[in-house]
C-alpha cells in the first residue's frame, strides 16, 4: 500500500535535462577544426593562423574561468548535496564491477556477473549444519508483551533516529520517506511488529537481502576479491533495533566485560588503550609477553543456527527467541549489479545476517562463552572486538592452555580457525620464544600484527604506523589540491578535515608519541604541507606553520591528541566510555581541594595513564569543583596551546 501511494505520487526517476553544450565549448571545437585545416595547406595565411591562436586561447581561457565560477558556486556549501557529489565524483575511482575472469573466460554481462557472485558468496556458508534441533524452553518469566515493546512512541522515537537516506531498498519506503513519516506510520507499524512478534513469524521480504559486492584487495577480475555488503529491509532494521535494544538493556550484565566490539561505550578505542596499558603494564613486571591473534575463518557466515538457538535459550527470553528462530530460517539474498538484480539464492543454511541490525549482536552472543571460560584461565589476558581476539600472558603454559580451548571450541561449536592466519607477536627483552602450536603446528612469529587498523610492533614505538598513515595522507592531500581548483581556504579546511584527519587520528590515542619526537613532528607532516598549499593558491604571502594555523582557525595534530586522550581519560572516569578493571590503572585522589585530581597505580609502566595523568593533574590543580562535560572541553580548549 505504502508503495502504491509513493508511485501514484512520486516520479520513479528524475526527468533528464536536455543536454546542450555550452556556446564556449562549440565555438572551441569550431576554432580547433578551421585551425587543423589551415596548418595542413602548403602555405596557410598567418594573419588567420594569429587570429585563430588568439581566439582559441581567450576561449579556453574563458572556459576555464567559467569551470572554476561554478565550481566555486557549488563548493560554497560544501556540505551540500551537489558539493559532496562533487567531491565524490573528483576523488573517487569509478566503482564499477569490471569484466570477470572464470575458468579462462571473460565474463562482461551483469546477469552472469550476478549469478558467479551468488555461487561465490553462498560457497562462504555452512552447508552441513547440525542436524539436531535444541527446543527453545517454555519458561516464560522472562517474556515481554508486544503491547510494551511495540508502542507507537517507541518506533517513531527509533523512526525519527534512522539516517536520511534515500539509497537502494527493496521497495519505494526508503529511510529518507520513513523518517520524514514517522509519525503517520507508528501507529501501523505497531500493530504490524506486535502481530509479527506475537505469532513469531517475520514477512519474507524482511529475510530478503540485497548483496553489493565491493572489491578487497587484488584483482578486480577474480570475485574472490570482493566482500558482500547487505541492504535489508527498513522496516526489518527498524523493528530489530527496537528487540536489540531490549535484549542489551537486559541483558547486558551476562556479555563479557572483556567485548569491546557493537557495544555502547566500548570502541575500537578503548579495546586498543585497553590491550596495549595491559601489554606495557606485564612488561614492566615480568619483562616478557606473548600475544596470540586468532581468524574465525568467514565468522559471521559460518555460524551455526541451532547452536546460536541454543545459547540465546540461557539468556531466559523465550518469545524474542521464537521471533529470531523464524527471522534466521528460509533466509536468502540476491546480488546487485549496477542496476541488474539477479534472482534469489537458496536458504542461506547458516550465519547471522550480515547487513542487519541483529547480526552483530546474535554474533557477541555466539561468542560469549568461549570468552567466558577463558576468562577462568589464570594468569591468561583476553581482549575481544567481536570475532576479533587476542590473548596474552607472560605465562606460556596459561596461554598453550588458552589456545587449546579456542580450537577445542571452534571445534565444538562448527566455527573454523583460520590457522594460517592465527599470529603470534613477542614483546619485551627477555622473551623466552616459547614455541606455541594450534592444529598441531607451529604458530608462527610475526614482527608486525594489525590490530583494529593499528599497526603493533614488538618495540611497541608503532613506527610502522606512523610512516604508513602519514604516507597515506599525504597521497590524499595531493590528490585533493589536484582535483579542484577553488581558492577558498574554508573549502580546503573542510576537505583536509572530512577526507585526510581520519587518516592520521585513527587510533591517535593510542601511539600518541613524545612531542619532541622524530615521529611526533613527522605526523604534522600533513597538515604543515597541507596549510602552505592552501595559502599558496590563496595568494597568501608565506609564513610559519603556527602563523598558518592561526590564520585558518586549524590546531596542530598535537594538540588534536592531547585533546582526545584527555577527553578519552574524562570518558573513563566518569563511566561514558568502558574500560575494564580500571581501578588497576588510576583512580581519583580522595582530596577534597582538588576534586579532579587523579593518581595513577602504576606510574613507571609507560602507558595510556603514566602519560596522561600528569598532564591531566596540572590542568585541574586549580579547579574547585569536578566538572561536567561542556566544562571540561572549553577548560582544555583554553589550556592546550594551538600549535
């Protein structure tokens, strides 16, 4: 119905505007041609020959100027619609799917495309499930009516929350049209999630999904190298949101506190600022530690649905897992190729659903009792981001023991190790280089690791990092002087901040060097080229980087990560961000003249808080009070130097 009354009242498609090229451009080509004729006769008039050079010129340069008066016009609201298809289209390769190579055969057409990429992605699934089916427990003290977790005010609370985005959707409700309806739809919408989760059957068009094949590394010929991305339904996402959201607020006590990942207040962050004061904090006592990297081998696809049935039946909430029994049943997805949509697969046999809202969260459940019996382990550290985990110890045989009881239970529970890919990193001066085995062989030493995009090594310095990011952001910058041609400085200040910061800060809280450091001025790289370029093409007479950065309200990359590691620090404390065990790292002193002031545990061990505490200490000596969140950022925006 609602996408009867969306094409009764809404073109399908834009009418094309007819294209006519400018006079300038017609006038060119017209002088170009004439000029071509006349150099081919044997004794061509110069008179002519000048006027024609002099009129290809002025019309180019006229051209030109007309290219840059409309660039600047789009690009004066740069986070317009127009700007940023702009941007998107002087930046980015062309994402096209090119033609495929398949047992020496070139494949060209997007319904062949779309039927190879189908085999390819249903391949990742388990097809040999297992065969018994657990029953789901009829204890029904935990149940929830649909009356309470449906209300209208709820779903256009979550209505109103969604992006507004007028992508590809399995029909005409996108999320832009559901979010500017969210009042009108409520109502039925209610009745509709309270019908579905009452009888537990889900519409098959919310099983549905829509798969993009991007390209990964390698070649773009092979579709090996491509990972699927899911478009599910809205009204499927908006529906899961609202069961997940019940399902952490209430249950969020049994997931492991050692998860960081698709958790409120936890990040890829705080996982890595966990693990790495941990590592420094070993090393300082014991000298030597040995870290284990394990690879589910396609984790999300691989899950098996009645063991997943199963361990949500622990959790107590048997009519959300009827619900969920029938959403991961009789699912299945078809590929999208430019805009060829081929038809639907099989049942997908196994996995959560990638592309939903519920995927990751059915995943952290999945897990969650591995990490809970390794947690048992004495003398064994976890850390997990989803499937990703890593464990670590100065002790050998608490970690041969740890290794052995993740294979056991991949083993057990029908998810495959990636053994090849499991990674072992030793750190510290006095590291024994126990041997450890997996499968029966040898893990093998690494002297790098990625960890969460951050690049570790065994000197912890993460000089690699460093060098590559700072590579990469110089690539992007240049690419970005060469793509336009405005001369407003705010323009380029939005292009540096939105398509080259991400590239330096990601994970800047982390391997914040020494300001004195080679690597602390090498990660200004970036912006110090950068500002000059800016103010060349300005016409702005040179001056020093602290000038620049004055002169375009820019604050040097050193000051970014002092600022964020504070702020991280102020997150922790105050329980907005999750870190583990923190009262082993620092804790507030108990004095009452200096309300904010903090002592760290273990100031000798050179991480996160040894590095930070001090700094944080001389910036709040004088505060009377402990300080709310807007009180705490223009404190450090008024105490941190620009430069």
């Amino acid at each position: 119905m609602l996408s009867d009354f969306i094409i009764s009242h809404t073109p399908l498609s834009t009418p094309p505007k007819p294209h006519r090229t400018s006079f300038s451009i017609r006038q060119l080509k017209r002088a170009r041609q004439r000029y071509s004729k006349l150099l081919k006769l044997p004794n061509p008039p110069a008179d002519q020959i000048f006027r024609l050079r002099t009129l290809i010129a002025s019309t180019s340069k006229r051209i030109k100027s007309n290219m840059v008066s409309e660039e600047r016009k789009i690009l004066s609201a740069p986070n317009s619609r127009s700007a940023r298809l702009l941007i998107k289209k002087r930046t980015r390769t062309s994402l096209k799917i090119p033609p495929l190579y398949v047992n020496n055969e070139l494949i060209s057409s997007n319904a062949a495309k779309s039927s190879i990429f189908s085999s390819v992605f249903f391949s990742n699934y388990n097809c040999s499930p297992s065969s018994s089916l657990i029953p789901v427990s009829n204890n029904s003290s935990n149940n929830i009516s649909p009356s309470e977790l449906f209300l209208p005010w709820i779903i256009e609370n979550t209505l109103r929350k969604v992006p507004p985005r007028c992508g590809f959707t399995t029909h005409h409700a996108n999320f832009y049209i559901i979010r500017n309806c969210a009042t009108t739809l409520a109502i039925p919408l209610s009745i509709i999630y309270s019908d579905s989760f009452l009888k537990s059957h889900v519409p098959a068009s919310w099983k549905h999904a829509i798969i993009i094949p991007i390209p990964k590394k390698g070649s773009l010929t092979s579709p090996e190298n491509y990972r699927p991305i899911s478009l599910t339904d809205p009204f499927s996402r908006v529906c899961e949101r609202i069961l997940c959201n019940y399902i952490k607020i209430n249950l969020f006590r049994n997931i492991s506190r050692f998860q960081h990942g698709f958790l409120s207040k936890r990040s890829c962050s705080s996982s890595l600022v966990h693990s790495i004061s941990e590592y420094r904090l070993l090393l300082s006592s014991h000298k030597s530690l040995d870290v284990v990297y394990f690879d589910f081998r396609k984790a999300f696809d691989q899950v098996d649905h009645q063991f997943l049935i199963s361990k949500l039946d622990s959790f107590g909430i048997p009519n959300i897992i009827s619900w969920l029994t029938d959403f991961l049943s009789d699912r299945t997805f078809s590929v999208k190729i430019d805009d060829f949509v081929g038809t639907p697969s099989a049942s997908i046999p196994s996995g959560v659903p990638q592309g939903s809202v519920s995927g990751p969260l059915l995943f952290l459940v999945f897990i969650n009792d591995l990490l809970l019996k390794l947690a048992d382990i004495s003398s064994l550290c976890i850390a997990a981001f989803a499937d990703d985990i890593k464990l670590y110890s100065h002790d050998s045989l608490a970690l041969q023991m740890g290794i052995d009881l993740v294979e056991s239970w991949a083993s057990d529970n029908s998810l495959p190790l990636a053994h090849s890919k499991t990674a072992l990193l030793r750190l510290g001066p006095r590291n024994s280089s126990h041997p450890y085995t997996i499968g029966g062989s040898l893990i093998d030493s690494v002297d790098s690791v990625r960890d969460l995009g951050l690049l570790i090594e065994p000197n912890l310095k993460f000089t690699r990092h460093i060098n590559r990011a700072v590579a990469l952001a110089l690539l992007r910058s240049k690419q970005l002087l060469k793509s336009f041609k405005s001369n407003s400085p705010q323009f380029y200040i939005f292009l540096f901040k939105t398509y080259v910061l991400p590239l330096v800060e990601n994970c800047s809280v982390v391997y914040s060097p020494p300001p004195s450091s080679k690597l602390a001025h090498k990660l200004e790289t970036p912006l110090r080229f950068f500002s000059r370029k800016i103010l060349q093409r300005c016409n702005t007479p040179y001056c020093s980087y602290s000038d620049r950065l004055s002169q375009l309200d820019l604050f040097s990359m050193r000051h970014r990560r002092l600022k964020a590691q504070l702020l991280l620090l102020y997150n922790l404390i105050i329980g907005a961000s999750y870190f583990p065990s923190l009262e082993t790292h620092v804790r507030l002193s108990s004095s009452s003249r200096r309300p904010m002031s903090l002592i760290c545990i273990n100031p000798n061990c050179s991480n996160f808080f040894s590095t930070v505490v001090p700094i944080w200490n001389a910036l709040t000596i004088n505060v009377p009070h402990f300080l709310c969140p807007s009180e705490f950022n223009s404190l450090l925006v008024n105490n941190i130097a620009r430069f």
